[in-house]
C-alpha cells in the first residue's frame, strides 16, 4: 500500500501546473528556512551545550542590521510570491470571453448540472476537452462549494447569487467533483464526477444519451436552457408586459443583459445574472425608471433552474 | 525582600529536579495552604488560586476535545464510515468548539498568566481579583452550557457556525451553545482587562517597559486583542441567534440578509483569536529560550514590538479566509498582501529565539525540549501560512486538510506544546516540586513524533483535494489517513504521560527552593510556592530583563564538575 502513496493529484486543467509550481516552490522555501533554521539550532546546540569548551564572551545584545536582513529578505520573498499567486488567481476568477456557460445547481445532498445544449444531469457533468468552460452556479439551501481538485479550482455556491468556476480541461478522463464548504448531515457524500471527453465522443455523447438521464424532466426535454426559457417566458406570461414596445407596463428586455440600467431613484446598476435574477424574483427591489411596481413577485414560484433558463433567454435576446 | 533576593542571585546554575532534593524545605505558608477548605479556593481572590481552579478546568475540558479528536481519527481510518454521518459532525463540531474557546483561547494567558503576571511585575495580586474571579466563574458557567448542549443532542454546524446553515438549516442546539461562547467572551474579556490594567498600573519600582519580561509583553498585546475583538463575537452570536430564534433576516437571503456578511464578522474575531491563542506561546517560548541557553533574549525589543505588531495587523488580515466565499476578488488581493505582511513579525521572532543560542550555555531539560520543538514546528506552520496567504494557490487549498494540517501546526504543534513548556518550567514555582525528568522527555519526545506523524501526511492529503469535514472519502485517501490516525495515538500517548507524573510529583517530587533553573526574572525571587501576596516585601528591580551571564555560569558550571559535586 504504502508504495502507492500518492503526493499530488493529477493534472487535468490549464491551470493545474501553474497551481503546482507555486505549490512545489512554497515547499521548496519552507524545507530551506526549516532547514536553515534547524541547522542553526543543531549547530549551536552542540557548539554551546552547557558543559562544553566554547567562547562565550561579549555575547551580541541585538543587531540592527541583523535584523533589517530577516524583515528585508522574507518581505521580498513574500512579494515575490503574493505577485505570483495573484496573477494565478486573475486566471482563476476570471473566465475568458469565450468561455461556454453550463449552469449548476447545488441543494443538500446533490448536484444538478445543465449544459448549454440543455443536457441535464446530477452529481455528473460532461464536458469536451480542449474548451474554456464556466460553471455559473447557484445553491436552493445552504453554502455549498463546487470543487474540482484536478483542475484546481473551486468556488463556494450560495444561496440568492451566482457565482462561477471557470476551467479548461486538457485531458480527458474522470475527475472528482467535491462539496468543499461544509453543508449538512451528507455533506460528504456531495460528490460527483466530471467527465472530460475528446469533442467528437462529447458530441456523440450529446446525441445517444438524450434520455433517460438521470434528473431529466419530461417537460425539459433536451431544450437548450435560452429555448427552455422562452418556454417559460411565455407560460409564466412574461410577454404580457415585457413586449418590448414602447408604451407597455414593462422594460423591453432585448439587450438588457449586461448594459447599465437607470433606476427610479436615479441610481445606475449594471443588468448582471444577479440583478436579472433579483428582479425576477424580488421585482419590487429595483424599479427601473419610468415604469411602476407591478410586477408580481416570483419567489418561491419560480425553481433556481428556471431562473437560470429565464436569464439564458434574456441574454439570448440581442 | 531580604530572603528571596540573596536565594536568588547566588544561586549556581543547577539542573532541575532531585539534585537539590534534601538541600531545600517546603515554606511553611504558602498560597496552597494559607487557607483550607473547598470554600477558600471557590471564593479566593488569589490569582495563583485561580490560576490553578484553571488548569484543572482547562484539562478536564483538554481531555474532552482529545476524545472527539480521537473518534474523528477512528472514523477515518476507513473510506466507509464507521460512525453515521450525524454523529460524525456532532463529533467534530464538540471537538473544534472545546478546543478553540474552552482550551486553547484561554489555556496560557488564564493558566500562566495568570499565575505570572502578576509576580513578574513584581505586583501583590492583578488589580481587580474579584474580576478576576468572576472571569473563571463565566468561563464555567458558559462552558457548562456548551457542555450541556453537547450530552443533550450536540451541534452540527462545525465550529465556524456558517449561515445559513446555523441558522435555519441544522437541527442541532445552536443556541444553546452560543449561549455558552458569548458568556464564555466575556471571561475572555474581564481577564484582558486585568491584564492591561495591572500591566500599567501596578509595576514594581523600576520595573520600567523596557525591562518587563517577555512573556508579560505578549500577554499585554493579547489582552489588547482579547479586548476589541472578543465583542465582536458577542454582537455576532447575538445577530446569530436572532436569526435563528425571532427569524430575523440577518444572514439568510430568503428573509433578505447576507450569508458572507457572517463570514466577515465570524472572522474579524477569530482571526485575531488565532493571535490571542499563538501569542501567549510565543511569550512562553521567550522565557524559555533565555533560560536555558542562560542569554539574554536577542533583539529583545523587536521580540516585545513584534507582538505589538501581530496584534494590531491581526486584525486586518480576516478576509484571508474568504478568499472563494464570493468576496471581491480586489478585497482579496488587499487580505492577501496584509496576510504576507503579518507573517513578517513571526519570522522576526524565530530568527531571534534561534540566535538567542549562540553564545549561550545550553542544557536541555524537558522544557528547552518543548521550546525548540516549538520553534521548528511553528516554523512549519508559520511558513505554511504562506501557502494560504497566496490566492492561487488557497483557491485549491482552502477548505481542505491542507488548511487543518496547517492550522494543527500553528495551534497544537506551537500553542500546546508551548503551554506544556510553560507547565513544566514554571511546576516547581507552582507546586514547589519537581517533575521526573525523565519521562517529561519521553513524553516530549512522543508527542513530538506522533504530533509530525498525525498532521503532515494531512498537508499532503490537502492537496491531493480532500475537503476537510468529510467523514467517508474516495479510496485512494486512505493510506494517508491510516499514517495520521497511527500518529494520533502515539500523541495520546504523548499528552496522557504528564497527567500521570504531575500528580504523582505533587507528593513525591523532590522539593526545588526558590530557584530550581537558576533563572532570571522575579518568580524566580520568591518561594516555591509563593506566599499569597507573592513577594514579603515589594521587589525593587535595578537590572535588564534576562541579565544572564553565560560566560560566568557556565565557568561556575565548569568549576562545579571540577570539583566532582556533579
């Protein structure tokens, strides 16, 4: 057993190896000054043990310059790194453009993802490799976090916000999926797999496992989640208001997403996944200017899912 | 003055215990027997009574978080799970909680400082002793509450208490238990500000600020500390609690509030609560350090101001935990470069401790063993720091056993080991005996190796991505975890030996004098065990802190083996 000992995951994303050398550089530093700081200990532990011929006379009090080195050197050195690891963490917390959305959503005890071809499915997600992929991720209940290790990186998911985890996966095979941030009795058992296939057996794969998944709803089909939410759009009878015409009860919809909103109290927000989000389901939280609070409130009517799919709708609409 | 003044400054430099057995009596009074009764020491003012109304406290409650430790590592033992997941959490829930408030919060500054503070300024008791007093009371009174929601059911939520989970999800006695934390700050703080105030108000004559010992100026920057921070916690667990009780919308977003906003105020506390629970060890680890290497410590006022310095940008470092929680990926950068800086004042201390050795004169009893055992472990710990500190590479490591080999690093491996440093080098002044040498070193020694063993397969564990608070886990995990928990047992081991010979020193061990280490510093001045107001006359101090001769001791050393005395 023990000469299976694993030391480091394995490396499955573009980022991985950037994560590692730092990793394996912060060890590098710490056995130096561990060492050094050993190696002094041994050395003056047997030089001066008590008992044993030494010159002791006129022992240093303090040293100025000493001490200038050992604040100077590790500032330096801790520069060096804060620069390095923040430069990763650019990487880390910012998706690129291009990036594909899939959306996931986290409840105690499972994980419920989405692709943007509107495959659903739980605890598993399947992905192409070779691609940036960004998983916009919101949580039905408590903290949870979406952890892949073999990519390293991780975002914690809450409750009433999306956040994501971007990441480009650069060989196929199956990684851990993990719940990182602590969230009820199973919180351990909060896992799933990621599957990183070569494009053509993800487009195979995209076609032949239609159904029958598991979490699909026979109401979803294989809706994308932009065509699933003007499904929705037009039952929960958005349209009504939201025509898009000037004159109508409610803000026109086409190319909100994104742009700068005016408010009736003359505040400018920007249309971001959270605003669209607060203002279907807490509409009354901010009026734009011009109209008036009437739209119902949606909490609680509406899934988080359905939200996502409302929002892909929107966005969708240029 | 006149009899504890010319006990110490003649003393030759001797070795601790049972070489000066016979040469020395017990005083007649002292603070243990000035009174008798069970009433006498429930309602002493005596801050070396309370002191000790600690330490047995503070073990009992020891002892307790080690039994959730060990279920914890029996549970992991196998990737199944042995234990069912509800007792799992309840388990390490009652382990984090017993440790951080009811042990290691309190175990140096309400054990050692209060016993030492006082006699190091050379002060008759701390200003307010009824405070004092009081400050134990609440501290039993919160942790019985604590303990009775953990026999009656037990919380679930992990010691961090994260909403919306604490608040509205988990079926466990949260209240209950926060009840306990918030009367439990409260000790915390009426012990703070004693310290403070005895500190600058009660020195002896010529006791100036630049000669206090070490040890009573990292006490002073964590009572500043346990000041301003502990509150916080107060209003926080009150906030907390009117979530989950009135169902206030504070914390969760359905009732309109803000789950991160938790984090930040959980954290403005307990991040500064890690520097009240490391820098009483580093205070520990001063007085050691000079003692038996018989130097004055190096640097001696960039030690004292490091302190200072730990204390105030502790307090700015708390969004270092917050790194993946949704905070501003800007407020991150500022948490991390302050976390970095931080570090700065640690290593400042390390690289001191280490050249206090040169030139000294060093023997190495049991709690030498203890202090360069701290210096390396806290080494690690402290440069492990880093690891957490830098963003790209927290965003893989956080929230896994990376985090908790870390942490183990800082609060066992440096504030335990420094706390029993501390025990064993001050027991003769607080039971007059002392210890058998022997097995303190073999004891050291297990809890040295079973300590490494347990945690630094866990830093590997981490990054390999196991998320910490699972109680089953993927296969592959396990040859790891099996070398932690066999480290595990040989620390309980380890931390059980002292229990044993402690108490079976107080009636057998060789009785010390005054002066067992022959060691500077005004507790050494005074009789083992000190009468009650510490000093028969109030000391006048006219030298440096630390004013060791390693040159003469160690001719006074050479010339005493000459003579075959030894």
């Amino acid at each position: 057993m023990l000469w299976e000992l694993p030391l480091m995951p394995q490396q499955a994303s573009t980022i991985a190896h950037k994560v590692d050398a730092l990793y394996l550089f912060l060890w590098g530093m710490t056995a130096f000054f561990t060492l050094l700081i050993f190696a002094l200990i041994l050395v003056f532990a047997v030089k001066y043990k008590r008992g044993k011929v030494a010159d002791r006379s006129n022992p240093p009090d303090t040293d100025h310059k000493l001490e200038a080195v050992w604040i100077v050197v590790p500032l330096a050195i801790s520069l060096v790194i804060f620069g390095w690891a923040t430069a990763i963490f650019f990487e880390q917390v910012r998706p690129p453009a291009d990036a594909v959305e899939y959306f996931a959503t986290g409840k105690q005890w499972m994980w419920k993802f989405q692709s943007p071809e509107g495959k659903r499915e739980v605890n598993e997600l399947h992905v192409p490799k070779g691609r940036n992929i960004k998983v916009t991720a919101t949580s039905e209940d408590v903290l949870h976090d979406l952890f892949f290790p073999a990519f390293r990186t991780k975002a914690d998911v809450l409750p009433g916000r999306y956040t994501n985890v971007w990441f480009n996966a650069t060989k196929a095979g199956t990684y851990h999926i993990f719940c990182a941030e602590y969230c009820g009795m199973q919180h351990s058992l909060m896992i799933g797999k990621v599957i990183v296939m070569e494009p053509q057996d993800y487009e195979r794969w995209l076609t032949t496992a239609s159904s029958g998944t598991a979490g699909q709803t026979a109401a979803a089909g294989d809706e994308t989640p932009a065509q699933a939410g003007e499904r929705l759009f037009t039952q929960h009878g958005c349209q009504t208001c939201h025509q898009g015409s000037s004159g109508a009860l409610g803000p026109a919809l086409a190319g909100v997403s994104g742009a700068e909103v005016e408010l009736q109290n003359g505040e400018k927000v920007k249309a971001d996944d959270d605003y669209l989000r607060e203002s279907i389901l807490n509409s009354s939280a901010k009026i734009v200017k011009g109209y008036q609070a009437v739209m119902p409130n949606f909490k609680g009517q509406i899934s988080e899912e359905d939200v996502m799919s409302l929002i892909a709708y929107i966005k969708a609409q240029k | 003055m006149e009899t504890a003044s010319t006990i110490s400054t003649t003393t030759a430099p001797t070795t601790m215990p049972g070489a000066a057995n016979g040469v020395f009596e017990m005083p007649k009074v002292t603070y243990l027997n000035a009174q008798e009764g069970i009433k006498s020491w429930l309602l002493t003012g005596d801050h070396k009574r309370i002191a000790i109304l600690y330490l047995i406290s503070i073990s009992v409650f020891f002892a307790l978080g080690g039994v959730f430790a060990s279920l914890i590592r029996i549970e992991l033992l196998t990737p199944g799970p042995e234990l069912d997941a509800e007792m799992y959490n309840r388990a390490f829930t009652a382990h984090g909680i017993i440790m951080v408030f009811m042990f290691l919060i309190p175990a140096i500054p309400a054990v050692l400082g209060n016993f030492l503070l006082p006699i190091m300024i050379g002060a008759r008791d701390l200003a307010f002793p009824k405070v004092n007093l009081l400050s134990w009371y609440l501290y039993i009174i919160g942790g019985a509450l604590t303990m009775s929601a953990m026999v009656i059911g037990g919380v679930d939520t992990g010691w961090t208490f994260y909403t919306p989970y604490s608040t509205t999800y988990s079926q466990s006695y949260v209240f209950l238990t926060g009840l306990g934390i918030f009367i439990m700050g409260f000790s915390s703080i009426t012990t703070g500000l004693n310290f403070v105030i005895t500190t600058h108000k009660m020195r002896a004559p010529g006791m100036t600020w630049s000669r206090l010992p070490l040890f009573v100026w990292s006490q002073y920057a964590t009572s500043l500390v346990m000041l301003l921070g502990t509150p916080v916690i107060a209003i926080t667990v009150v906030l907390l609690a009117a979530e989950r009780v009135f169902g206030v919308g504070i914390f969760n977003p359905n009732l309109g509030g803000d789950p991160v906003l938790f984090q930040h105020l959980f954290w403005f506390y307990s991040h500064p609560a890690v520097y009240i629970m490391i820098l009483p060890a580093m205070g520990v680890i001063s007085e050691l350090i000079a003692a038996f290497s018989r130097r004055r410590v190096f640097g001696y006022s960039f030690v004292a101001f490091s302190s200072l310095a730990i204390a105030i940008f502790g307090f700015l470092v708390w969004g270092h935990h917050l790194f993946v929680s949704g905070q501003s990926a800007y407020a991150g950068i500022i948490f991390s470069i302050l976390s970095f800086i931080v570090a700065i004042p640690s290593a400042v201390k390390v690289f001191n401790w280490t050249t206090t050795l040169y030139k000294g004169s060093i023997s190495y009893e049991t709690p030498m063993l203890y202090a360069l055992a701290f210096i390396g472990l806290f080494a690690i710990g402290g440069l492990t720091g880093l690891f957490c500190a830098a963003l790209g590479l927290d965003v893989h490591i956080t929230d896994t056993y990376f985090i908790i080999a870390h942490f183990h690093y800082v609060m066992v491996g440096s504030t335990v080991i420094a706390y029993l440093g501390g025990i064993h080098y001050w027991w003769p002044k607080m039971t007059g005996r002392g210890y058998p040498e022997f097995w303190g070193k073999l004891s050291a020694l297990l809890i040295y190796v079973g300590f490494n063993l347990t945690f630094f397969p866990q830093f590997i564990l981490g990054y390999l991505g196991m998320p910490r608070r699972y109680h089953v886990y993927p296969p592959e995990y396990q040859v790891l975890n099996i070398l932690s928990t066999a480290g595990a047992s040989v620390l309980a081991v380890g931390f059980m030996m002292p229990v044993f010979y402690l108490l079976w020193s107080l009636k057998y061990g060789p009785i010390t004098g005054p002066n067992p280490w022959g060691a500077k510093g005004l507790e050494w001045e005074t009789a083992s065990p000190p009468p009650t107001f510490n000093f028969d006359a109030t000391p006048i101090v006219t030298e440096e802190a630390y004013a060791y001769d390693a040159e003469a001791d160690e001719a006074a050393y050479q010339a005493a083996l000459q003579q075959g005395k030894r």
